[in-house]
C-alpha cells in the first residue's frame, strides 16, 4: 500500500495535491482518482442521506450501558453505510454524505448539562465512553485484516462541550489532571484498543492552540505518543478560525502551512486552498504536503476504494439490509434498553385492557421527539402515541390531544385539554424536548441560546401544563420525556406518580415507550449523566475545571444520580469479596431477582481513592456488566481489575497510586443516601488495601499515561 500511495502521489501536480486534502476530494481522471467527499455522518444510523434505520440518539445508547448492543448497532450502521455507497457510485453520485468515512462517534464529556450537543455525546462518564465508544468504533470499522467496513471517527479532540455560540473562538483552559483523567481517556481508547481511523480536531483552543492545529494534541500526543495511524481532519471550518476568529496567524496561507506542519490531513472547509500559495511564500514545503496527502490516501485504500471489488468483502452488501426487519427489531432492543425509569408509585406497568387513557403533551405525536440530531430517514417511524394505541385491547377507549405548546403558553384561552385526565383511568403525559430546543448552532429553530439551555428545567408552559392534569385529580399521572439533557424537574418529580425519561429513542421509540409501560419489558436503561436539583449547583458554564461536575466531582445532592434507574422487580445484592490473585484484584457479588418480572440488571463498579473528595473523584466507575435475570434467579456476578483501575492522575497529568485503604462498590446504581431515596438497588463495600495490590508502583509514573 505504502508504494502504491509513494507512486500516486509522485505523479500528482501541487493544484492536485491540495486538491485531495479538502472535504470535497476532486477528481484526477488521468490517474484514476474518482472524486471522493469524505463528510458523511453515523452519530445513530446512516444521517443526513435520506433512508436509513434510525437507533436512539447516542445519549440513549450510553444509557443502555450495554458494550454489544452498541456494536452490533453500529455493525448494521456499517453495512447500510456501505450499501447505500455503491449503489451511489453506481448512480455516480459522489455528494456529502454518501461515503464510507463517517465522522461518528462523538466521545466529548458532557460535563454541563447546558450543551445542547451533549444528546450525542455517551454522557459524562470518561470510563462509560470510552467503552461504548470503543464498541461503536469496533462495530463500524468490522474485524477484518486487510479492508474497513467504514472508517469511523472520533470527535472533536479534545476539551470541547460548548457554549455553542462561542465554539468558534472560544479558549478552554484545563489542568493537567482533569486533561487526563476526564477529557482524554475515551479518545485515548478509541486509537489505541479501537484503532479509530479517523480523529477530528475541535473548533475551540485548549490552552492557547487550535485544537485543528495543535502541535500538542496532533503531533506530540496522537502521533508520537499513541502511535496513531489514521487521519486527522478539522472541524468544518475550523482552519478558518485559527487566523479569522482565534487570530494565532494573520492570514489564511499561514493558518493551512500550521495545521499541515502538525499534522492535519484533511480540512473540512476551503483555508486548504491557500496551500500553493503558502508554498510560494516559504511557508509550508510541498514535501510536507505530501506527507499529510500520503497519511490521509491510507484511508482510502483501506477502504478498499483503489482495489477490484472482488477484493473487498465488503463491496457486496446487499442494499436490501438499509431499514431491514432485522435492523427495525435491533432499533427497538436499542430503544427498550435506552429506557430510564426514575419514579413508579406502583402504577406501572399498566393493564393493557385498561379502560380508557389520555395521551397529550406536545411529544407524543412528533416525529423530531425520536431522532434527535444527526438523523438518518425511515418509513419505519413509530410515535409514542402510535406505540400506545398498538399495545391496549380494542374495547380500550383513547382520548389524545396535543395539549399544550412545547415552548410557549397556548395562544388560545380556552382549554379543552386538562379536564380529560379526570375522566379516564390514567394520564400519559409526553413532554420535553426535540431538536427545535437543542442542539448544534444554528439547527435549534426554537432555542434563544444556539441550541444550548439555559436553565435545563421544562419550559415553564409544560410545568404549568402538567400541574393542571394533576390538580384535583387522583388518577395515575404518567410522564414520558424526550430529550437529550439532563432536564431538571422537581416539580414534575412531586407530582408525577411515574416518570420515564425517553431521550431520543429512535424509529421504534413509540414501541420501545409501550412496551415498558405495559410490562412486556422490565425497564433496564440508566442514567448516563447526573441531574442537579438546579443548574445553580454547578459552576459557570465556560469553566472546564471538573471541580463541581459530574458525579465524580459534584458535591452537592443530585436531583437523579448517574447510573441511576428503576425496574418492575426487587433485586438484592449480596456477599461481596474481593481476592487479589497475581496482580489482579477479582471482585465477586451476588444478585438476585426477588421480583416476579423477568429483568436485565446494569450491575456496575465504582471505586474510591484513599484521597476521594480531597485531590481524587468521589466515586469513579471502572466497570458495568448487563445481567439477565428470570423472576427468582440468583446469579454471581465477576469483575476482574486491573493496576490500571485503582491508578489515579494528579496535578502533572502523571498516573500514581495513592497509598491507603481503596474502597470498591458494587450496585445497581452510584453509591450514596440520594440512590437509596429514590429507590435503587442496594449497593455494596468492599475495602482493598493499596499494599495488598502486588506490583503496584506507589511512585509516580515515568511515562505520561
């Protein structure tokens, strides 16, 4: 490959050259190069190029907590990808969003439940990211020896989660510490287990440089440290912004010679343009062009796109797989297990010869309610309310009404809508948020902020709303809610007897909502963020200290704590040991089912450094396991850790391991008075001794991670 890539590009003019390192790849007919643009999207299904299977948005699978889920997902996001790209060749239709290079997974930190982009993120965990990221990576790259499926990509490196309207010259200042024990671990991930082909560079600066021009993070620490073998590529437009809005150069050709120099492949955007004329200036050798050119064509040719078809496994992908019955029940596991239950005063599940039910609110009928952002189109989409009205017996009578605007008062004074709940056996209520609310820059139609959220409540109109069904009535009020954030709702949390939180769950989400509701599955989906009882309990939204955030930092009590979440049975832990073996420390528990509802278990791992709360995280999770359970089963539930688990980052960004007593919990949520409150599973303790771990350095590291 390396020689036919030398030969290729030996032969190549300049114009020809930087006309490759574009988005929007040109054409060279005379040696064969067919055009090629290499944007296209798969953030939770094929986006942006019409018919695709759509899976809950990405904050969804980060709260299914379940790794091979997400691969096979992302494994029939890759085939459809590549059945949708040749029959686009066949047609000659080389466009945006028709390739194999996908620039998905986003493994960004959603440390600040005001970035209307968190909903594609896998929540605020580094740990739980990087695993669902890995999976997702492994799941549409395939295993094979030679080609990739599709090439996917991790973004935006590195220390980037908004505010949105200043993305574009914003400076995001980080400690050592918190660079690399929360934003860096899950990219870290992705390139070394993963193998990730592909690396986007983020719109903002870390600590004074471009992320899409840093000699720090490009050059010195994916290249030279982690050994990365893939492309780099900007955000789009974000060449632009180191000379035009960042102002570290004075002109374009300066900032396309920076970015080249440390190493970015490909600009999406047109600053590369400029190349030729930064060569003339002396500012940039066209060797080092061909050096970032020949790195960024592996791509291509390991996609298989310069070989017979024959060759390529992958070149024979049916289109029939696009939106397939297998691929429409995946989307509905996806969406059942991205469920989360955070109340139920035993009004769930309901019978489905329930007399008669109201459904209102203005999500239950909206198409956006499912898809979030970044979405794909299906002719499969399932409401909340055709979900509904599937699941109930005939002799069941529905009232539906959209009942109130989702962002607004009612324009009209009259209301026809309230007094129904009194009337029949129980309310569904769906409400929140869809993509008009949040999102990125300049998609969020309805949102005052660019797409981020300003006080993460319901708006005040769906508040009000929700208070007026309850008022004066005793029957079950039942609240479903979209979105992507954590949405603060205290006062949904009193007066509400269930509540779901739904995030984007995709073309069967309306199934998905219907099935847990009327009991055909045990909820299993946990919260992959904390939701404060307020954003006043947070720091500002432009600080990227993690001090304050998340749960690993975050002192005050959370209105829902992460890993958090219900189901239809009663499960009970029990003996928790531990044995170190060699050096590894083996951690067993009992679990059992005491319920009368078949169930799947998130059971999940955290642990505490001898300086937790002091200089270290609170709690840290360092590992989750799906078990099933059958109504009275008990199972033993086994995790084996590593040095690298109990190894903590202090203030030079070096590993280290604190001398002292560890403390390692097993439960089915994160430990604490506010997951007992709210009815979680019980959580055990186990302590382990830092001298009792063989071979666990006590100083610090040489290496930097």
């Amino acid at each position: 490959m390396e020689e036919r890539i030398e030969a290729l590009v030996n032969e190549m003019t300049l114009d020809e050259k930087v006309s490759q390192l574009i988005d929007n790849s040109q054409a060279i007919p005379r040696l064969h190069v067919p055009k090629y643009h290499w944007w296209n999207e798969c953030l939770h299904g094929v986006a942006r190029a019409g018919r695709a299977t759509v899976f809950p948005q990405a904050i969804g699978l980060g709260a299914s907590f379940d790794e091979d889920l997400v691969y096979r997902v992302f494994s029939a996001c890759s085939d459809e990808a590549r059945a949708k790209y040749h029959e686009a060749v066949k047609n000659n239709f080389r466009e945006k969003n028709m390739g194999l290079t996908v620039w998905s997974p986003n493994v960004n930190i959603f440390r600040d439940p005001r970035w209307g982009r968190g909903q594609e993120t896998y929540g605020e965990d580094p740990y739980l990211t990087s695993r669902i990221g890995v999976a997702s990576v492994t799941g549409l790259q395939g295993n094979h020896p030679k080609y990739l499926k599709v090439a996917a990509c991790a973004k935006h490196f590195v220390v980037h989660s908004g505010p949105e309207v200043l993305r574009h010259k914003f400076n995001a200042l980080v400690s050592q510490k918190d660079l690399w024990e929360t934003y860096m671990p899950a990219f870290k991930a992705l390139v070394k287990e993963a193998k990730v082909e592909g690396v986007m560079g983020a719109y903002n600066r870390t600590n004074g440089e471009s992320c899409s021009a840093s000699k720090y993070l490009l050059k010195d620490v994916l290249v030279d440290q982690w050994k990365f073998d893939g492309y780099i590529v900007s955000d789009c437009s974000a060449v632009k912004d180191v000379w035009k809005n960042h102002k570290l150069v004075e002109t374009p050709e300066q900032a396309a010679a920076l970015a080249v120099k440390v190493g970015l492949n490909l600009n999406c955007g047109t600053t590369f343009k400029n190349l030729k004329n930064a060569v003339k200036q002396g500012l940039v050798t066209e060797k080092e062009i061909d050096g970032v050119l020949s790195q960024l064509l592996k791509t291509r040719f390991r996609l298989g796109m310069f070989d017979p078809q024959e060759d390529c496994p992958f070149s024979n992908i049916n289109p029939e797989v696009v939106g397939s019955e297998k691929h429409q029940k995946l989307a509905l596991e996806a969406g059942l297990k991205s469920l989360v239950l955070v109340k139920n005063n035993n009004v769930l599940p309901l019978k489905k010869n329930i007399q008669s039910l109201y459904v209102t609110g203005p999500q239950a009928s909206n198409v956006d309610a499912l898809i979030g952002n970044y979405y794909g189109l299906s002719g499969n989409m399932v409401t909340i309310l055709e979900g509904i009205s599937a699941e109930v017996g005939v002799s069941t009578k529905i009232v539906y009404s959209y009942g109130q605007l989702p962002y607004s008062k009612n324009i009209n004074s009259l209301d026809w809508t309230t007094g129904v709940a009194k009337k029949t056996d129980a309310c569904i209520a769906v409400m929140g948020y869809n993509n008009l609310w949040e999102g990125e820059e300049g998609e969020s139609l309805s949102s005052p902020n660019r797409g981020d959220l300003k006080d993460c409540r319901l708006p005040k109109a769906q508040i009000d709303f929700l208070k007026k069904l309850k008022k004066g009535n005793s029957k079950p009020l039942i609240v479903v809610l979209t979105g992507g954030s954590p949405i603060i709702i205290p006062e949904i949390y009193e007066i509400a007897d269930a509540i779901i939180y739904a995030f984007y769950s995709g073309e069967q989400g309306g199934n998905a909502v219907a099935d847990v509701i009327f009991g055909n599955v045990s909820p299993s989906g946990r919260l992959p963020f904390t939701i404060p009882y307020a954003v006043d309990d947070l720091p500002p939204f432009e600080d990227y200290s993690m001090k304050g955030r998340t749960y690993r930092y975050m002192e005050k009590e959370p209105l829902f704590p992460f890993g958090f979440g219900l189901s239809y049975s009663t499960l009970e832990y029990s003996d928790i040991s531990s044995q170190v073996i060699g050096d590894k420390v083996l951690v067993v528990a009992q679990i059992q089912n005491q319920g009368q509802y078949e169930l799947e278990e998130v059971v999940q791992l955290y642990i505490s450094s001898p300086l937790a709360g002091k200089k270290d995280p609170i709690y840290s999770l360092q590992a989750f396991k799906r078990v099933h359970l059958q109504s009275g089963v008990s199972k033993k539930v086994t995790f084996t850790l590593s040095r690298d688990n109990f190894l903590q980052v202090n203030d030079q960004g070096k590993k280290y391991l604190p001398k002292g007593d560890f403390s390692i919990f097993v439960g089915g949520s994160l430990p604490g008075e506010r997951s007992e409150k709210l009815g979680a599973s019980n959580v055990l303790k186990q302590v382990v001794n830092s001298e009792c771990l063989p071979r666990l350095q006590e100083q610090l590291l040489e290496e930097l991670n």
